[in-house]
C-alpha cells in the first residue's frame, strides 16, 4: 500500500493552487471534465450535471458534519466552535492509524469517526458539563469553544507539527457518474451521509432513546422529572455528533490533506448550512447542505475561482438569515 | 364606545367623566395564538375612556398577552391596535411600529414578573430612563452632569416619596425591584399607562401609597390607566370601569360594582364563594 | 537622539502590545458593555490596513507624501466605520448565533477579497511600498516616534471609554447588553444604538489596522488569520470584559508576556522562538479563554461597579 502515494499528491498539489487556502477541497479529477467538454454546445447541461455530480460528492463530508453540528446545537444548545477541531481530529487520526499500522482506508474510517466521537464526549465532561454547571451564560459559552478551538488546533500542530500531511492510500478508483469522473473515496463520504442520516432520522423519530432526546431538547427539567436520564442522553449526543464530524474530517483529509486548519476552514460554512437549514429538523440541514454544495461547485466551475463563489455564499446566506432574523422578532419578554 | 360593550345592561355612567382629551387605545380584530391555540382574539376594544380601568379574569384568559401586543412587544397574528387622542385629534398606528416607539407616543407597560438591569444602579436605572435619544449619542460623552441637573428634580420627587436602602447602589429586594420598575415608566410621563400586577411583591403601605399617587396622576395629568391585578380589592377601589377577559376574549364591559355581581364573572372566575 | 539603549524588535513588540489594547478597548465597548460578541475583529483592522494602503499606495497623488498618507489614513478609517455599518445593519436583530456568522462571515470576505483582488492588494505574496509620513533619521527613530504617535492614539481610545462609562450612552450600551427587551419598553433603539456602536468601534480598528500596516511598511493576507481577534478577545476577558481597564491589563498580562516579555526578557534557546512558542503561545491564550470563563467570569479586575461610580459622580 506504500506504493503511489506521491503521484497523488503531486496531481492534488498542481491543481489546487489557491484551493489550498480555502474551506472546501478542489479535486483534481474534475478539472479534465471540463476541459474535455469545454467546446461542447451542451455547455449548460454539462455544468448542472458537473455540478450535482461533482457537488453532491465532494461537499458530501459538509453535510456529514452539519449533521453532526446541528444535532449539538438543537439539542443542547451550544454553538461548539471547538467542533471544528472534531473534524480536524478525524483527520488526523485516521491518518495517524492509516500511516501508523498501514491499514486500508476503508477500514480505519470508522475507527476515526468513533476516536473523534470519544474525543467529543472527553471535551463535554471536561469544559463544557462543568461550564453549564456554573452556569456560564450563552456567550461566554460560545467564547469558551472557541479557546478550546485553539488550544486543540495548535495542541494538533504541537503534536503533528505544522506541514501538511497526507494519507497514505492508493489512488481511489474512479467511477463515472453520468460521465462525470468520481473518486470512491468520495461516493463512500456519500454513502456516510446517506447511511447516517437514515439512522438519525430513525433514531430520533423511532426509538425511545429518540424521544428521550426530543424530551429534553424541548425541556430538561420536564425531561427530568418524567424519569429520563439527560446525562446518557447528553452524552450519546455529543458522541454522535463527534462520530459525524470525525468521519467528515477523514474524509476531508483523504480527499486533500491534513492540517491543523482542516476543520476551522469548513467552520463557517457549517454554521452557515445549519442555521440556514437546520431550526426545524436534521432534513433541513440536509437540504441546506446539498444546495450549498452543488452551488459551490457550479460557482466555482463558472468564475474558475473558489473564493469568489465561497464569497457569494457567506453574502446570500448572511442576507438570508438576516431577513428570517428580522420577521421572527419576538421579544415577549416585557 | 358604548356600542362595543358585549353587555350593556350594565353600561352606568362612570364614577369619573372623561373630558375627551385622555388618549384612547383601541385593539380591533387582533388575535395572537401560540403554538396553534389562541390566546387572545379581541373583535373591538378600547381602553383609556375612563381615567383608570381595571381589566381582570381568570389565569390564561390572555390579559398579559393582551397588553404586550398593545405595546408591540410580541407581534400581532392579525388585527390593529390605534392609539387615539381626541385633544390634538392625533392617531396612530401602534400595531404597526417597532416596541421601542411606543414610549415616546406615551404608551408605557410596567412588568408583572420582576425585570430589571442587573448591572445598572437604582440612579443609573432611573436616568436612563428620563434620558432622551439626543442625549445618549456615542459623541456625547460629557452630557452626563447636564443630563444629570436637568432631571435630577423629578428623579429626587420619586425618591423622596418613595424609600430606597441605597439609591446609588443596586436594588436590594424584590419589592425594591417592582417600585423601580414602576417608577422608571411613571418617569417616562406616560399618556397610557398598563401596569400588570403592580402590586404582586409590594408591601402595603407602599402598595397603598403607589396607587393613591397614580390615582392622583390619572385624574390631574389625564393619564389613562389600565391595570391588570390579581388582588381585586385594588381593582373594586380604583377603577372606575372594569372589562372581564376569559379565554383570550372580552365578555363582560361596565362599572366595578355590576361587574362584581354579574353570574358570569362569579361562576367563570369569583366562584361561588365569593361575597 | 540616541536610542542605542532600544532594541529594534522591542519598540515593534511594545507597537503589537500597544495596538492589541486599542482593538481589546473597542472590543470592550461591544462585548463588555452591549454584549454582542464579535468574532471578526481582524476583518475591521483589515478593511482598515488594506483600504489604507490600497489608497495610499495605487493612486498616483499629485500633492505632498504627507498629504497623500492623511488622506490615505481617513480614507481606510472611514471604510471600515462603513464596514462596521453594514456589519452591524446585518447583525443587529439577530440572535447570538446570527452575530457569530455575520461576524465571522465578514473577517472571511475581508480575506477572500485580500486574496482575489491581486492586482489592488498584491494577493498572497503581499503588497510593499507604505512607509511613515516622515523621516526623522534611522528606521529605529522612526519607528518609535510611531510606537508613540500609537501610544496617543490608544491612549485617546483609553480616555473615550472613560468617558463613555460616565456618559448616558455608556448607561445605555449596558442597558441593551444586559436585558434589551426592557430597554426597548423604555423607548431605547437598540438597533440605532448597535448600527452606531459598530460604526465608531470599527471605524477604530480600522485606524489601528492602517497603523499596523505603516508600521510592518508591507501588506500581508497572512495578519487576516483568527489571531487579532483571538489575542484582543484573550486580552479582554483576561482582565475583564466589563471593566475599562481590563483590555490594558489583560493583554500586558498575555500579549505583553509572550510578545515582549519572553521575546527579549527570557533566555531561552533560539530554536523555540521560531517554532514551540508561537504554538505555545497560541494553546495557552486558548487554555486561557476556558479557565477565566469557568472560574472567574469577570477576569482579574472583577465586575465594572457601577454603584461606586454613581457614588462618585452623583453622592456628593
């Protein structure tokens, strides 16, 4: 397995450029798609395929982890800034068992995404049940996540040092999808995305455990009283949605590569996603997800420019919440 | 108004005239529901035709909810609320302008549970309060000893009648937290003044002096004032004229005293043992 | 004048010190005393530097150098009070979480377009060609007159702050932070007053930023990262969020120590300048955050007193 690793990071490197920089990964298969089409009159049709296709995959670890960060928000609460180093952690640790033992990537992904989720579930009984215990107000809240956002991200540098590191995988086999080249790497984040969201979906309308959650996300102390345990509630909680941002982070790392701004990178577009999406139900985020993604990658096949279509999201999204802020103004308190 | 009044057997002359110059509010077709179930669905109201009013019934008939929509705090489903003044023939909209507009058209609301700036002095509270908008611009960083000597006479008028433990300090208790509230609106020098539950907390004597002042107020100042209160021999000694809510709706207009024997407000809310 | 006695890195060490105060002074006026909590700190002081020296440096001025650089200084202050403006328009009704977005959202578009737009900002490989206004001999002469000129510039804001605490606004900012549904009942505007307070405290940063960038004489994407906000907003709550003087003693106590303390004071192996403490710094103003804010809320100074204050304005 210690074969092509190179090849692909030289492929990766050449093409991405300035993507380097940015929040979301830009794949080198793609690029030939357009410019195999480029003089095609079906340019149109090319580009909405391209992008659902090439959207739908590569953003497919986005969604993964807004579901993850949603399920944090709504039902407890808290906006985790800190749940950005979640995903950077899945990254690294996924390549630090993949580079370590030389294991395949398929089968060190769950791994990641159960480390990441005990990880998550470590920071809840160190900083945030003491907090919530002492009553620490909803800003400061949020300010604490963020101090533990960069105590972990540089205790990452500290620990993997500071240049970019790459998983040690074979090149993924590609897989046309209405002509459109994509990895399998990227159709299993897919697949992640798929399989997760059923099982929320299920756990959280079906189960008993689900309507525990429900319980207390809509009142703890009714929760409670009628004999449900928050604390394993909370817990399981905050491991589900370590385990969906440590698969995203995995993915996000063997799409690309691993540093210790992986997951700050994504940050904002996650937060982005889910509060555009995601007041009502998971679903929401989802949709939210899948927008954002495929018009990202439509964005950026057009001006040629990450940023820009990056740039266009934050203004529409910022706008969007700006006008729902506005019409649910009720105070009711006085 | 008599025309609205769902009953008007009971319709008396009142114990005071209005002189038609006292501001009106009328609530019409205003409905606000939570969560699927109305909590308050007024056809046509109007407060402020007497000098003070009184506006009782059971709990969640929706008179809390009733005045928060007056002020705009909570939104309206449906419905407009006009506030009316037939000495300078003025009318406004109030359903349709932000919370914060309705001080400065006089419209003013005390709170029923306590409310209070936890960071901001018993002083500190009060002279924010008789600060207007042109004092309080970033610029203006020296205006507070100016601000401070203009008002500072009707500030010590409260103060003097009404005991603090430490007015330059943080109110103490709860009856200390509930006089301040009240007190910050009375400064204000509402026109329309709804006071939910003062005297929830208060103690008696300076429950009896508050009232015997705002009484005072509404008749020489010509301020109109709702009260909302759980404790009805405020409301049977003050008001001159009492609307009766039950489940989000007005039932019952008229005098205290019709009001206090009528069988619908003793079986839906007195109960049988009342006297 | 001889400055033989000063080390060239301390004056630039004491300039980032000094400039971190200024940023964590206006921070304080928004988080400490309207309580909203602004996470893009860096996009103000950068809209600030870039406005600033884009002006300055693209336009082919027909009069004086010095005339050009006031110009270039109103221009950069001015476009980041806008900024502030429109941030604060999109932000102000909204929740906690709609604050974060917005805030974070605009720091991200100040870099994107510091990034994109090469041929105004140089991009990633930076823009030269800023200076000082004046030329009083060596670079070292140089830069501590500017260390000075900055020094009045904070010491302004100090005094500004001051004044807001005992002014009506001040009363007012702290009034919407702390139950801004009461304040509203009392005819106070807390969307106006938020749009003003983000106007003037941006304007602010945007002015230390273009004196930042006078001052490295030399634009970088690199500065637009998290760590102006971060080190403003350790520096804050380290001292105190609600209190004056918590942004100068905080950020002396965490910016001061690692950057001018332990820069020149400490004899430590030159290896782990460039690599252990800018890390190291980093994890311990983030271990920071968390201690303060789960065990002493208000930071070393303690709460602001306004009981004290009224005492001594209005007890006599």
């Amino acid at each position: 397995m210690n074969d092509c690793p190179i090849s692909i990071i030289v492929m990766q490197s050449s093409v991405r450029g300035a993507g380097q920089q940015t929040l979301m990964n830009h794949d080198a298969e793609h690029v030939p798609t357009l410019a195999r089409r480029a003089g095609r009159e079906t340019a149109l049709m090319d580009l909405i395929t391209d992008s659902l296709v090439i959207g739908l995959t590569e953003h497919a670890p986005l969604i993964l982890a807004a579901m993850g960060f949603a399920l944090l928000y709504r039902l407890t609460g808290l906006l985790n800034v800190a749940y950005s180093e979640t995903i950077t952690l899945g990254a690294y640790l996924g390549m630090w068992v993949n580079t370590t033992y030389g294991l395949n990537f398929y089968a060190i992904v769950l791994p990641a995404g159960i480390l990441a989720g005990l990880i998550s579930v470590a920071t809840y009984f160190a900083i945030f049940r003491p907090a919530k215990n002492r009553n620490v107000g909803v800003l400061e809240m949020i300010i604490i996540s963020f101090g533990l956002s960069i105590l972990l991200r540089h205790g990452l540098q500290f620990i993997f040092g500071y240049p970019v590191r790459f998983y040690n995988v074979p090149p993924p086999n590609t897989i046309f999808v209405l002509g459109v080249g994509v990895s399998s790497f990227r159709l299993l984040a897919l697949g992640s995305v798929l399989v997760l969201a059923l099982l929320l979906f299920w756990f959280i309308q079906r189960t008993t455990f689900g309507l525990q959650i429900r319980a207390l996300a809509t009142d703890e102390d009714l929760a409670q009283v009628s004999g449900i345990r928050p604390l394993a509630v909370t817990v399981l909680i905050w491991f589900l949605a370590g385990v969906a941002g440590g698969l995203a982070g995995a993915f996000y790392g063997v799409g690309s590569s691993v540093a210790p701004l992986l997951g700050w990178r994504q940050f904002l577009l996650i937060l982005l996603v889910v509060l555009v999406g995601g007041a009502k139900n998971i679903g929401g985020v989802i949709i939210a997800g899948i927008v954002t993604g495929v018009a990202l990658t439509a964005m950026t096949l057009q001006f040629g420019q990450v940023l820009w279509a990056q740039l266009v999201l934050i203004a529409a999204f910022v706008i969007i919440l700006k006008v729902r802020g506005r019409r649910m103004a009720d105070t009711g308190k006085v | 108004m008599a025309g609205d009044h769902k009953d008007t057997a009971f319709a008396r002359e009142p114990t005071r005239d209005s002189d038609g110059s006292r501001p009106r509010v009328r609530i019409q077709d205003a409905v606000k529901s939570f969560a699927g179930r109305v909590v308050v669905d007024v056809d046509d109201l109007t407060l402020g035709t007497h000098p003070i009013e009184g506006l009782i019934g059971p709990n969640g008939a929706g008179k809390t909810t009733l005045l928060r929509m007056i002020m705009h705090s909570i939104s309206l489903d449906r419905g407009t609320v006009t506030l009316s003044s037939d000495g300078d023939g003025s009318e406004v909209v109030l359903s349709d302008l932000p919370a914060h507009r309705m001080a400065r058209h006089g419209v003013v609301k005390t709170n029923q549970v306590i409310t209070d700036f936890e960071k901001l002095t018993i002083l500190d509270s009060l002279l924010l309060s008789v600060a207007k908008a042109t004092d309080e611009w970033p610029y203006r960083i020296y205006r507070e000893q100016g601000l401070y000597e203009d008002t500072v006479e009707g500030i010590l008028w409260y103060l003097d009648r009404f005991e603090f433990e430490d007015p330059l300090g943080f109110a103490k208790s709860a009856g200390e937290k509930k006089l301040l509230d009240i007190i910050r609106c009375l400064l204000l020098k509402p026109r329309v003044l709804l006071l939910d539950e003062p005297t929830a907390g208060l103690p008696d004597d300076i429950r009896d002096q508050l009232m015997g002042l705002i009484d005072e107020k509404a008749a020489e100042e010509n301020m109109a004032v709702v009260i909302v209160e759980h404790d009805l021999h405020v409301i049977w000694t003050m008001s001159d004229y009492v609307h009766f809510m039950a489940e989000g709706r007005v039932l019952l207009q008229g005098e205290p005293r019709s009001i206090r024997e009528h069988d619908t407000v003793i079986e839906k809310y007195l109960g049988s043992g009342h006297v | 004048m001889n400055l033989d006695w000063l080390d060239a890195f301390l004056v630039s060490g004491l300039f980032y010190v000094m400039m971190v105060i200024g940023l964590a002074l206006l921070l304080h006026l928004q988080l400490g005393l309207a309580r909203i909590a602004n996470f893009g700190v860096v996009g103000f002081w950068g809209i600030g530097m870039y406005a600033f020296g884009v002006l300055f440096v693209k336009v082919d001025w027909p009069f004086g150098e010095v005339w050009a650089f006031l110009i270039s200084v109103v221009f950069g202050t001015v476009v980041a009070g806008l900024a502030g403006l429109l941030v604060g328009w999109l932000i102000a009704d909204l929740d906690i979480d709609g604050v974060l977005v917005g805030t974070l959202g605009f720091a991200t578009a100040v870099w994107i377009l510091a990034t994109t737009e090469q041929d105004l900002t140089g991009g990633a490989l930076g823009m030269g060609g800023l200076g000082f206004p004046y030329d009083i001999g060596s670079v070292k002469a140089n830069e501590t007159l500017w260390l000075v000129i900055l020094t009045i510039l904070v010491a302004i804001i100090l005094y500004y702050v001051s004044r807001v605490h005992k002014s009506p606004y001040g009363r007012l900012l702290i009034s919407i932070g702390d139950n801004e549904p009461l304040a509203r009942s009392l005819g106070k505007a807390p969307f106006q007053t938020k749009l003003w307070l983000f106007a003037v405290s941006s304007a602010g940063m945007g002015l230390l930023g273009a004196m930042y960038g006078v001052n490295e004489r030399f634009l970088e994407t690199g500065n637009l990262g998290i760590d102006i906000t971060l080190a403003a907003m350790v520096g804050l709550v380290l001292g105190s969020t609600t209190r004056m003087w918590g942004a100068a003693v905080g950020v002396a106590l965490t910016v001061g120590l690692f950057d001018v303390v332990i820069q020149f004071y400490l004899p430590l192996p030159r290896e782990w300048y460039t690599q252990a403490i800018p890390v190291l710094r980093e994890m311990v103003f983030g271990g920071v955050l968390i201690i303060v804010l789960l065990f002493r809320p208000y930071g070393v100074l303690g709460d602001m007193r306004r009981d004290k204050l009224m005492r001594r304005m209005h007890g006599g």
